[in-house]
C-alpha cells in the first residue's frame, strides 16, 4: 500500500498548508488566493508523485526490509511537499513585494 505516507503526514500537510493559506494576512485579494490555491495544489500533486516514485524506488530495492518502501515514500513525500511550499512562500513574497502599495 503506496499510500500509507499520504495517510500519515495529511494533518500535517493540512496544517502547513493552513498556515500558508493564512499568513500573511493582507492583501487578500482574488489573485492571492488563486495563487495559494494553485500553489497547494501543486505542492499536493508533487507531493503525490514522490510518494509514487519513492515507494516505487524501495519495491525495486531487493536487499531492503518491507518498512523500508514506506518510509522511503513518506520521506519523498514530505520532501517534495516542503519544496514545494518554500518555493511558494518565496515567489509570492517576491510578487507581492512587486505590487503597488494602496
């Protein structure tokens, strides 16, 4: 079961994912919150795929015990999740810092 890693870290991607919806508090216009929404979304689909290609990458790995596909897997997971955040956070940081104060 690939998907043992989505189960275990999905209250912590939700909190993660709750904090980067709420702060920082202004603006909170209709393009921030298409672009946070647009922003989780990819950091779901990425962290989906690693889980993926990680537990894939462990069931490939003959020498290693049954554990390890998972941990390999949630390990990918989160990994690609917070990449994908931090870019997030960086890039929205830098085009609302572009924007023009009202």
């Amino acid at each position: 079961m690939p998907y043992l890693a989505l189960v275990l870290f999905l209250p912590w991607f939700l909190l993660l994912g709750a904090l980067f919806w709420l702060f920082p508090r202004q603006p909170r216009n209709a393009w921030r919150r298409r672009f946070d929404l647009f922003a989780l979304l990819v950091a779901f689909v990425l962290s989906f795929a690693g889980m993926q290609w990680g537990y894939a990458l462990g069931l490939a790995d003959i020498g290693t015990g049954a554990i390890w596909k998972q941990v390999l897997a949630t390990l990918v997971a989160y990994g690609a999740f917070l990449a994908a955040i931090f870019i997030a956070v960086v890039l929205r940081s830098w085009l609302l810092a572009r924007q023009p104060k009202r």
